[in-house]
C-alpha cells in the first residue's frame, strides 16, 4: 500500500516546485484534490492561483493585500500566458484526458502545461510533467474517506465515523445510551464501507444501526464484540485481537482505518496487513522495518523508521527532480520544434 501524507506531499511539492520552469505564470488546481497541489506549488513560487472552472471563466483566485503578483484578471484574458495545471494523482488517465479536453480553447492563447504530483506510469495519458510514479494501490490522507479503499476496507466506529466516548459518558447505562444517539460524526465516508468493527458490545447493535441510518452511513456488515458488558470486555483485553482477526479473513479487505494508535499497531503487527490510523494520521504497515517484533519498545520503532523515512525521502527528492527535469527537457523540446514546424 503506497501511502502519502499531507506532510510527504507539502515536502514533495516544495521539491518539484524549484526544479518547474521558471516562465510559469499562473497555477491551476483541478478540482478537489489538485487544488491543494497547486496551492503549494503557488505559495513556493509566490505565483498566482486559480481553479479550473475559474481560469476557463478569466477568473483568478483572490489574495490577500500582503500577497500581490504582476498578474490580473485583465491581463489573464488579454496575455499570452504559460499555465501549469496540476492534479494530485493520475491513475487511469480518463481524468486527465477530460482536462485536456476542457483546457483545449485555451491552447489558442496560452500555452498549458498539464501535470500531476503522483502518476502510476500504466496511465493512458500522456502528462507533460510530473513528480514521481507511483504504482496502485496507494491511496492519501486528504482523501481516505473518499477513496476506493472504504469499499475494500475495515473501519472502526467511534473515532473514525463518529467521536470517542468522553469518561463521563462512557458508563455501560443511560449516559452510554444517550451518547450512542447523540454521537457527533467525525469522518463520513462518502463510499459502501465493507466492514465497520468496533468494539462496541452487541447489545447495543439497534441504537448503532439507527445512528449510521441516521447520518447515511452505507454498510455491508456491522460487527461487535459479544460481551455481556464493558467490563468483562475491558478484562479480556481482545480489542486489537479481535479486530486483526476479521481483517485478516478475507483478502479483499485491504486496509483497516483504526482510531486509537497502539491498536492501529497490534492489528497490523497481528494481521500482517496496513492500518492507517486516525490519531496518528499515519499508515502502520508490517514488515516495512526488520526489527519490528513482539519486544520492540515504541520508542525503538519509531526511532528506525523515522531514520528509514528520512532515507527514502531523501531518494525520492533526487529521483523527483530527476523526473521531473526529464519530463520539462522533453515537453519544452517538443514544443520548439511545433513552434518551428509551424513558422
């Protein structure tokens, strides 16, 4: 499972920023997750934003008075302008190729540059720039929610769909009741989940059922735990067990999304499979680090693998630069001899 983080993305952008052209004018976000690439790539070069509804209307995005650019909306319309338009990922391409389709009339004017921060290469498009290959599957934080993984994945319930329980609240009685019809949602999937396992005791299935009812919840399977209350299931101590063993049954489920961090390790430690966990932010997958075993002290952990983190990304800043000076030599190369073809 190849993951990448906000954090991963804003380092890489920073990257892939400083080796762009230097010419480019304005940055154009495709909608929704391409915006958060363009915004960083505008911030890092101090350069003016747009999405690309916007830009096909003439419209730029506003800033604030501390941030100008020489460019205006006027001069959007009436210039010659190179524009780079950008895309978090390209997987298939039938995305890219209906931008390319609606950037068309622009080709007349300007010249549009169409790239992505992550492209798996056995996408039927061709890009001309990007920043580095990615092979499915992978997916990212600011659209696990959304993604394909909540249709071929495990979720937890309280800390992921909805908020956690606080202390007073969480009595096995009345408050409990009342907290299971009143729980606020927190992250709603906008795909069928296959799987919410929680933790929950089974005798409170009804009022759990009515709550995802309630909020829209879509679901193939609900499962709980089968204690008679919360003490008994607190004492045997099987909520990470428990969750790592219907997740390893079946491998069509591909990722576990877990709310609470020492569980989001046991289950991928005991199941052998990714979890990504919420109150980290931060994908736990096994096998990544040799020395991860039943005895390794959490400070250990992260200790190596914030090394061996460290070590790829700096792989990946070389190999992106790489990239992405390649794409731009050949995009820029092509584009000359058009331009000589057509004097």
């Amino acid at each position: 499972m190849n993951y990448r983080s906000i954090a991963h993305l804003a380092e890489d952008m920073r990257t892939w920023s400083a080796a762009l052209p230097r010419d480019i004018d304005v940055v154009v976000g495709v909608p929704r997750s391409g915006l958060l690439v363009a915004s960083l790539i505008a911030l890092y070069r101090n350069l003016p934003l747009a999405d690309l509804h916007g830009l096909l209307h003439g419209r730029l995005l506003a800033t604030g008075p501390r941030c100008s650019t020489p460019l205006d909306e006027q001069s959007l319309n009436n210039r010659s302008l190179n524009i780079l338009v950008v895309d978090d990922c390209v997987s298939t391409g039938a995305a890219m190729r209906e931008v390319m389709e609606q950037v068309a009339p622009l080709r007349e004017q300007h010249t549009v540059i169409l790239g992505a921060a992550y492209y798996d290469p056995r996408a039927d498009v061709a890009l001309d720039t990007a920043y580095e290959p990615l092979y499915m599957p992978y997916v990212f934080e600011w659209n696990l929610m959304h993604s394909w993984v909540v249709e071929h994945g495990c979720l937890d319930m309280d800390g992921v769909l909805c908020r956690d329980p606080e202390p007073n609240e969480d009595d096995d009685g009345p408050k409990y009741e009342r907290f299971l019809q009143e729980a606020e949602p927190y992250l709603l999937p906008t795909k069928k989940i296959a799987r919410i396992v929680t933790s929950r005791l089974e005798k409170y299935r009804a009022p759990t059922e009515a709550w995802l009812q309630r909020h829209g919840v879509r679901y193939e399977e609900l499962l709980m735990m089968d204690y008679p209350s919360a003490a008994q299931r607190n004492a045997a101590g099987r909520h990470g067990t428990y969750k790592a063993e219907i997740y390893r049954s079946n491998k069509r489920y591909q990722l576990f999304i877990e709310s609470e961090a020492e569980q989001a390790r046991q289950i991928a430690r005991w199941s052998g499979k990714p979890v990504f966990c919420i109150e980290t932010m931060e994908m736990n997958t096994p096998g990544v680090y040799p020395w991860q075993n039943e005895q390794t002290a959490p400070s250990d952990y992260h200790r190596h693998g914030t090394l061996v983190a460290r070590v790829r990304r700096s792989l990946r800043r070389a190999s992106g630069q790489l990239r992405a000076r390649a794409h731009d030599a050949r995009s820029w190369a092509n584009r000359a001899k058009e331009r000589l073809i057509g004097t």
